[in-house]
C-alpha cells in the first residue's frame, strides 16, 4: 500500500514513515521543513538503505497537491503537518490558523475530489485544556486556551463534520500526550529547528554541553516531587499507533493478534488517547535520564509559566480496545534512546 504522510520529515512523521517502510509499505512525504530539515529524509534513506519520494511543499498548495496525487495513488493520509508551538501560537495566531485550519481544509478538499477517504489525523492533549479530572479520558471536556489547541479543536470538528456528511471517510484522530525518545538505531530521533519547545531536547542540549542548565518551571505544584508531571510515551509506541488506526479502518498495515479487520473496518470519526496511562514528573524525568545514560544534568527552578498544569496524564482504554494499541516501552528506554540519536547525529 501507499500513504501520503505531509508532515513526514518532522520528529513523528520520520517515525511514523519508518516503521511503513519497514512493514513493506510505500510513503510519499511533504513538508516544508517549518520545524524539520532535509537531513531528516537523508537519515531515513541512509537507515533505509533506499531513496523516499519526498515534495517540498505546503498543504495549502492546491496546485501541488492536486499534482501529486495525480502523479501517485495513496490508500490513505497520515496528516502530520501543522505548526505545533504553543508559546508561538500566542504571538502568531493568524498564521497558526492560515497554516493549520486552512492548510487542512485545503488537503481535504483535494482528497475528496481523488476519492481518498482514509484519514489518520495528528490532534494533541492540549484540546483538553486544565484537566478537570485524571486519567484523562476521550470524554473529557475540551478547551481551547491558546490558539494551537484552537486549531486542533477547529480541525477536529471539520473532521467529524465531513464524516457525518459525507459518506465512506474513516477518520481516527489520536490525541498524543508527550512523545520522546528515538528508534533504537540512533539515525532518526527528535531534531527540532531553533530553540526547542519540548522538554527533551532540552535534557540533550545540557547533556550534550550545549545549555549550562534546565529550567523547571515551578517546584511547589501539588506532585509527588513538587514539579510539573506528564504522560510521556516512547516514539516507537506512539508511531506504531498510527499503524494499527490504519487497521482499525480496514487498511492491513500489519499483523496483530485478535484484530478481525471486516468487524471493525467502519466509517465515521474516531478519537483516541496516543500516551502511556502513566504520569512521570520533571525531576523523575531529569533523575532516570542521569541514571541510564551516566550524565549529570544541571537545573535551576524558575516561576510557573501561566497555563501550566500540575498533572496531565491520559486513560488509554478505548485504543487498547479498540485496536489493541497499548505503549511497552518506559521512561528508560526514552532517555537511552534520545540520547544515543543525540550522540550519533
């Protein structure tokens, strides 16, 4: 089969795109490299061992769009593209919603008009807002409180629209808590342009003698150690998700046990949590990477940063049931793996 990843050069679409590769697929990937680079493919051709159909473009070109599915026949989308900066969203709403809304109204309308249907969708736990309860479940209420997760939210509503409305679209959309980590390898992992906005990178960049310290934004949250908790989940984990939503619409990407494909190959728009169902603090985080990897990470406590929660960690029962999605690797084999990419790139 083939798929078209756009948003397939960055930090999950690299991923997402290897283990397709691997399992004998086909991908086609675009990007505009807005957060990535074109080391990114040439990585994953030199762990390959072959060339990958790559554009360099924007989803809001309808012109190129409309060329390339032309030119290639995709059994589905895995709609990574967007720009996914919470911070900068508040100083660039208009471009966020031009590039993410717009952007993706563009890509639907060209998928219609070729009659792809098949639709995995990147979405975040930040349309969750301020967790009113924990686990965070599918049900919870959603908020929008910066214009990223307004984005998201817009997204995921045009997604469940076009599926009432229009017959044969399967639509998973994952709701991803916090992925980290790289593919065992070392040749493809976490690079982001400029400075970066997850934790991880960060640990790196100390790590590696490129920072002096981390800041931890807050140490008086009410939290095992004081500091912010997340959901981390490994890379692999979280990419592999995206391969059993493929089978979970009728698309057999994979093998897995118990997955009867004519059962649950149903169209319509579906939502799932993409985490671990575990919460990790930030020192616990910064402890395990010192641990595994026998580095010393320097940090300083800094003020909260308004819009941080204590706590956001997910409940993962719908994917486990649904497709038999559920994370294996732990916070170790994040931190050894973030850095051996670190240390070989």
């Amino acid at each position: 089969m083939n798929f078209l990843i756009p948003g397939g050069a960055g930090y999950i679409g690299i991923h997402i795109a290897f283990l397709l590769l691997d399992s004998g697929h086909d991908v086609v990937i675009i990007d505009n490299f807005s957060n990535s680079s074109s080391e990114s493919i040439d990585d994953l051709e030199n762990l390959m061992g072959r060339k990958i159909t790559f554009y360099q473009s924007n989803i809001s070109d309808e012109t190129e769009l409309n060329r390339i599915f032309t030119k290639h026949s995709f059994d589905a989308v895995i709609h990574l593209a967007a720009l996914k900066s919470v911070s900068e969203s508040i100083l660039k709403p208009n471009e966020y919603f031009k590039n993410n809304c717009n952007g993706t109204s563009c890509l639907l309308s060209v998928m219609r008009s070729f009659g792809v249907k098949n639709l995995i969708y990147s979405s975040s736990a930040t349309v969750y807002g301020i967790p009113r309860y924990l686990p965070i479940d599918e049900k919870h209420p959603l908020s929008s409180n910066n214009p990223y997760a307004e984005t998201k939210l817009k997204i995921e509503e045009e997604l469940r629209s076009i599926s009432e409305a229009e017959d044969g679209w399967k639509i998973v959309c994952l709701r991803y808590f916090n992925p980290v980590g790289a593919h065992e390898s070392g040749l493809i992992g976490e690079n982001p342009r400029g400075i970066p906005n997850n934790l991880m990178p960060h640990i790196v960049n100390v790590a590696n003698g490129e920072l002096p310290h981390i800041n931890i934004y807050g140490n008086d949250y009410d939290t095992i150690d004081g500091t912010g908790v997340r959901d981390y989940v490994h890379i692999m984990d979280l990419s592999e998700s995206h391969l059993l939503a493929l089978n979970y619409i009728g698309l057999k990407v994979i093998n897995h046990e118990d997955i009867e494909l004519s059962s649950i190959a149903k169209a319509g728009f579906h939502i799932f949590n993409i985490g671990t169902g575990k919460g990790c603090s930030v020192l616990e985080l910064i402890r395990t990477f010192e641990e595994v990897n026998n580095v010393k990470i320097p940090y300083k406590f800094a003020s909260r940063r308004p819009g941080d929660v204590a706590s956001c960690y997910a409940d993962v029962h719908r994917s486990a049931q649904a497709f038999k999605w559920i994370a294996t690797k732990g916070v170790e084999e994040m931190c050894s793996s973030a850095w051996n990419f670190k240390i070989r790139s």
